[in-house]
C-alpha cells in the first residue's frame, strides 16, 4: 500500500532514505598510467612503513577511533537521572541519542574508511516493512481508572508469522521519549521486526518520576494484553537499558515465551526512591524464561548482570559501550535479535 500524507510511516520512511550509505565501487573510465617505480621503503622494522600499512583494523581498533572521534566532536550530555546525582536536562540528552546515528555513520565513514559498509540497521533491514500504525490509547482494551495513557506504534513485517514482541526503550525511566525513540530505538525495532519476520508493538511507556514504577509496569501489562488478544504464535520482551530491567518486572506477573535483554541496567530499580519503586525488585535471572542477553564490552553505564543461575539464558557480548558501536556491530546485535525472536516458540496458551 503506498504511503498517505500523515501517516506515521511517511516520516519514517523519508528519515531512513535520508540516512541510506551503500557504497559502490566504480571503475577507472581508462586504465591508470603505470609511471616509475618508486625507491624500496626499507625502514628496518615492519611496525613502520612510509604511507601507512594495508591492514583492517580488529572490531575493538575500529571502535577506539570511532570513540575517539565522537568524544572529540559530540561530548555526551549528563544522562544519570536526579535519583542517581545527575543534574542534567533529559531534552538534551535524548536529542544526543536522536541524533546519534547520523553521527556514527558520518564518524564511521570520515574514520573507518568509505569503503566500507556504514548502513545502521534500521536503513539496512528496516525500510521494506509492510506497515507501520499507531496505537493512541490502545483503545481495543477497556481503561482503568487513575490509569496512564498508552501510546504504542506497531510494527507489522511484510512476511509475518504470528509471532509477537512488546518493546521497551532505554532512557533510565526518566527520558527515552520524543525524538530519542523515532531516530534512535524505533529504526532498530523496525529492522528486529523485519528480519525476524516478528510483529513488534513498540510502548512509549509513562516516564517517572511523572509515574510510579507500578504505573509503568501496568503500561507493559496492558501492551502484552492487547498483543494476547491477537492470538500470538508466541510473544516476546524486548528491553534495553533500564527498558530491559522494566522487561523483566513485567515478566514476573504475565507468561512470555522469551526476554531480550539489551545492554540491561537491571541495577537502576534498586536506585529508585522508595516513593517511585515501591515494592517492586527485579526478579532473580532463575525465574526468567527463555532469554538471549546482550552486554557490550566496553559498557561505560551499567554493569554486566550476572547470569550463572539463568539455566535458559543466553549471552553475546559486542564491541561496544553503553551507546556507541560500530555499523558492523550494531547491524549484528539487531541481527542477533532477530534471530533468536525468530526462533521463540509458545511455552504459554494465548
């Protein structure tokens, strides 16, 4: 179906088309002169050759000049919410995560070489999805009273097979919202969504301290509802960040057939003032379902979750921090996604 004016995938789509890099090689129109040939570079030592060494750089090299270039250009604003000591603005910060991947693939073309292939995952996997719709108020499930609004955006993959994901943005609780979720996680959900051949209802959940952390939890409850009412094959929480700590409190009161944890601060509920957290702890790695984690490397954010008594979870770890990573590696982690939403299967009756 092609696109209409004000609808929500228009936008998308032109946002993807605009960040679109696949380099083509072209030929020379006539062969190069072959000149004379220059004097041996004999410099003694193969660590030193005039005009550089031909060489790829390992994934962890590749990143340090990315790093390097984006310390350098783009510092990061404070993003630790005020609960944590931070002092920072949670509008500058999700405008850094807007902008971000932009700004990787511009480093990563200046930095890495333009020979390379720099495509973010949401351009790479993402543009060929079927549909795009949102969800105001998730009207189809009746309100309850005091509850928060929902707002949600799902994203339907041109080969469906009825199998389903709620996904949850990061942002500390307190950001992750406005331009952060369009430019940042959505294109990624798309792509996840597209590859796997999974329908992905992506939650703009209440943000604290706006909400309790009860409130918030209720939005996912309501979200994995609605998507029950679909009759799903399976269904599927996708967090990162805090959004994973929030995947694994809604896991503890609904059935779900699989968790996706990306980069998961699972520390930031115990750093919540008892006002916002209430009774709410996240449940030991033994009680979660089938779950593939995902941690980088060189986290500079949260610490790596222990595991050791999840007898069903799976970890791959990345080349990456808490928010920068190369193309290549961003293109893998979401590929790693979908490959494991792809592969879950319904543990619960829907």
């Amino acid at each position: 179906m092609p696109d209409q004016p004000g609808q929500p995938d228009q936008p998308y789509r032109e946002a993807q088309d605009r960040m679109r890099h696949t380099p083509s090689p072209e030929e020379p129109a006539a062969p190069l002169p072959a000149g004379e040939a220059g004097p041996l570079n004999d410099q003694g030592s193969p660590e030193f050759n005039v005009g550089g060494v031909e060489r790829a750089l390992s994934p962890k090299e590749q990143l340090e000049q990315l790093i390097s270039y984006m310390n350098a250009t783009y510092p990061a604003p404070d993003t630790p919410p005020p609960w944590e000591g931070g002092t920072g603005d949670p509008a500058e910060a999700d405008r850094y995560m807007g902008h971000l991947a932009d700004r990787i693939t511009h480093a990563s073309m200046l930095m890495l070489g333009s020979g390379l292939d720099h495509t973010m995952p949401g351009v790479a996997y993402g543009m060929n999805i079927a549909k795009i719709r949102d969800l105001p108020a998730l009207s189809d499930i009746p309100d309850t009273p005091g509850e928060p609004e929902l707002l949600a955006r799902v994203f339907v993959p041109s080969s469906p097979t009825r199998r389903w994901a709620v996904s949850l943005h990061p942002g500390g609780l307190w950001r992750g919202s406005g331009i952060s979720l369009e430019q940042h996680w959505r294109p990624d959900v798309a792509a996840a969504a597209e590859l796997s051949g999974t329908t992905i209802l992506d939650l703009d959940y209440p943000l604290l301290p706006g909400a309790t952390l009860d409130e918030v939890v209720s939005s996912v409850h309501k979200a994995l509802d609605y998507v029950a009412a679909q009759e799903p094959a399976s269904v599927t929480l996708w967090g990162a960040g805090s959004g994973a700590a929030l995947a694994v409190l809604a896991a503890e009161q609904r059935s779900v057939d699989g968790l996706v944890l990306t980069n998961p601060g699972l520390g930031s509920v115990d750093k919540l003032p008892a006002e916002l957290r209430g009774n709410r702890t996240v449940p030991a790695p033994s009680a979660w379902p089938r779950t593939l984690v995902q941690t980088a490397l060189y986290d500079d954010t949260t610490p790596h979750p222990t595991t050791t008594e999840a007898h069903n979870a799976t970890v791959i770890e990345y080349h990456s921090t808490h928010t920068i990573a190369t193309p290549e590696e961003s293109r893998r982690r979401i590929c790693d996604v979908a490959d494991f939403l792809a592969a879950v299967d319904a543990t619960n009756p829907y």
